[in-house]
C-alpha cells in the first residue's frame, strides 16, 4: 500500500533530476505516472524523446503504470495536449508536479532579453499553463458532482526566496512559481484542489553548472541503499506526502526540503510599522528618515551621541 494508490499524476521535467526522483517516488507510492520531458538540453535547445521514455520504462519495470509526453509545457496547446493525454490513457487526473525548467545564468548587465525571457517561459509560463488547463479539467470535474482531491505540487528555489547572485531570470520566475502557488491554492479550494510548493537540493544538471567537475548521476543511479545527501530525489518523499490525502489540510505553502531536512517558508509578512505624528496626513520626505531609522531598523536618530 502506497500513500498516492489509485491516483494519477504527470510529473514536468520528469526526465533528469529533480523530476526524475519525483516521478520515481510518486510511481514507488502508487501513483500512475505521465512522465513529461521535452528532452532539451539544460540551457533549453534540443529535443529528445528518450528521457521521458526511459523513466516510464524504469516505472513500469517494477511493475509500474507509466506514459510517457514530450510536449513543451510552456506552449498552450502543449500544456493542454499534455492533461488531455494523461486523462485519455488512465482515465483521471489526481495530480500535477510542476519541475520543468532550464538555466541561462549570467549577471544582470550580461544577461540578454532571449536569456530572460527563455528561462521564465519555461519555469513560470510552463507552470501556469499546465495548471491552467489542469484546472479547467477539474472544475468541469467538480460542477459534474465529481468533486476530485487534487493537488499541485510546484518546484520553486532558494535563487528565488533568497536570492542568488546571476541568477535574476531563474530567481525571478521561481519566486513568481511561489506566488503563483499561493494564488492557485485561494482560487481553486472550491474544486477539491490543492496548491503548495517545495524548494529541492540535490546535484542535478542545473546545479553542476555552478561547479566546475562535477560527476552528474541520476537519482535511480544513487540508490544504493546508503544516504546521499546530493541525491535530487532526497526532497521527492516530501512531494508525494504533499500531493496524498494525508495533506489535505496543507495548501497555500512552500517548503524547503534538501538532504534530510524540510523547513517552512514564511511568505512575505508585515514587520514595524510608522505612522506621521498628530495623526493621519501625508508623510513629508524629509521626516521618514527618522521615524524608518528609529522605528523599524532601530537605529539611533540622526543627532544622537551616545548617552544622549
């Protein structure tokens, strides 16, 4: 008995890595899975059809129901073409996994305009349309009174909630994946679905390049038995926990989980606040140093000497 028994899942990007795990693991839990992989390199060129294939094939190897697509996730028809399929061959659709993605790295003064917009095609227009069209299939599911428990599991990044130096196009779509989830998690609660994310860590292709000879194995290749802290599927349990019944209380989140620990992402939250003195009126310029200095960043007032 698995956590995902009976459900289906198409897992983005499931061909490398991160994905691959994921995949792996929902299908190791019970979960029917479509594997997704356009099959390009990691900065985005190319097509190959054998990633997706060869991760199906290892599913239904150990006896396993898998699919295999190759469509582009962040092409309109392709994200719709993709839902359309995993409902035609198994059926349903319980649950969608948001990985695909690529990197063009380079600083902000280096960084061209197809650089920019290649990366946040794939990560932030990739993740919207497939949940677009994931969502439409389960609200027709529940005004039918086929009410579904559905979840969506979305791939954000530590580049994104904290920052990374040369990375402003990945950070900047990770980090609209975030709001994204937390948005998807208000507007589709009435269907039965459900939207968090999960920040992973492991060694992929992505990550190899900002190391220079490094060894990129994938997670089936890992499993060995022994813990390895750098296998990308170390964060692929908590995404199958997070797209099973047992988190139907969980929506609207972000996780970290890298290695052995998970750790909740607090969003973005309302600190100090200031207000003009003798009551409400426009701040004057010249009088928000002062009271931001004082107030907020608790520094001393522009004046002030020790013990004064």
């Amino acid at each position: 008995m698995g956590l995902l028994d009976g459900k289906v899942a198409i897992v983005t990007g499931g061909g490398h890595g991160i994905g691959r795990g994921e995949a792996l693991e929902l299908a190791r839990q019970g979960a029917t899975v479509l594997v997704n992989d356009v099959g390009g390199s990691v900065h985005g060129e190319g097509a190959d059809k054998r990633p997706a294939e060869e991760v199906a094939e290892l599913i239904r190897a150990t006896g396993g129901q898998a699919g295999a697509n190759y469509d582009d996730v962040a092409d309109w028809g392709g994200a719709k073409n993709l839902v359309a399929q995993a409902v035609a061959e198994f059926g349903k659709l319980d649950i969608v996994v948001n990985n695909a993605g690529i990197v063009r790295d380079a600083m902000l003064f280096s960084m061209s305009e197809d650089d920019f917009d290649a990366v946040v095609r794939v990560h932030l227009k990739g993740t919207f349309a497939v949940t677009h069209h994931a969502a439409n299939y389960w609200r027709d599911q529940s005004k039918a009174g086929r009410q579904p428990r559905a979840a969506i599991v979305n791939t954000v990044s530590s580049a994104g909630l904290q920052g990374n130096v040369g990375q402003a196009n990945y950070g900047a779509a990770k980090a609209g994946i975030a709001a994204l989830t937390v948005i998807s998690s208000l507007e589709l609660a009435r269907y039965g679905v459900r939207a968090n994310a999960v920040a992973p860590g492991g060694m992929t292709r992505i990550t190899a390049t900002l190391t220079k000879d490094t060894d990129v194995k994938e997670p089936d290749q890992l499993e060995s038995g022994e813990y390895d802290r750098m296998n990308p599927a170390n964060s692929a349990p908590m995404v199958a926990w997070l797209a099973s019944d047992e988190a139907l209380h969980v929506t609207g989140q972000v996780f970290r989980a890298v290695g052995h620990r998970i750790t909740h992402y607090k969003p973005w939250s309302l600190g100090e606040t200031v207000e003009t003195k003798g009551g409400p009126a426009r701040w004057d310029p010249a009088d928000i140093g002062p009271a931001v200095n004082a107030h907020i960043f608790g520094s001393r007032a522009p004046g002030l000497q020790m013990g004064g």
